[in-house]
C-alpha cells in the first residue's frame, strides 16, 4: 500500500477475540458481501437496538420516572454534565425528576 502502511484482513480485530476466528471470518464475509447502503442501514439498525437497550435500563433503573425523566436520563448517558444543564437545565447528578 501506498505510504508504506500495510492491513492484514485476516489479522483477527483484538475487539473480537472472544469470537471463535471462523465465525469472525463468516461474519466479515457477510459484511464483504453487503452494499453500502446495506452496511449504513445495519449500522442504523443496531444504534436503534442501542439507544433501545439504554432506554429499559433507564426504565428499570426509575420504574416510576416520567416520560421526561426517562427522555433526560437517557440523554445523560450520552451528554456531558455541563451539556445537560446548558441544554435541558437538569444536572444527571442531582438526579431530581424533573417538572413536566
């Protein structure tokens, strides 16, 4: 490669090496096989799973939370402190349930 630098593709990622190296090899196949457009709407995809999983935490965490609260402490996760104060006019570490 140009510049020197090198990219083994069948160097196994250091984030995956809990998976099996053949079921990393059928995963990237897979991936390989995939459209761009494909590759972009799987990524949306699993942010929504994501952002989906942090919402039932925050649900659990706060079973009598409101809508807000819930919509607060879910952006918390993602914001920093000053953001959310700036922006919301709620501090995470306060923690009260906000007004409606």
């Amino acid at each position: 490669m140009p510049g020197g630098l090198e990219f083994d593709c069948m160097r196994h990622p250091p984030e995956f090496s809990d998976t099996d190296p053949r079921a990393m090899e059928v995963w990237m196949n897979l991936l390989r096989s995939k459209t761009p457009g494909e590759r972009i709407e799987i990524a949306f995809n699993l942010t929504e799973f994501a952002l989906q999983m942090a919402e039932s935490g925050v649900r659990a965490r706060y079973p009598g939370a409101s809508e807000r609260e819930i919509f607060l402490r879910c952006a918390a996760l993602r914001l920093p402190r000053d953001l959310m104060i700036r922006a919301y006019g709620w501090d995470p570490e306060v923690g009260a349930s906000p007004t409606e």
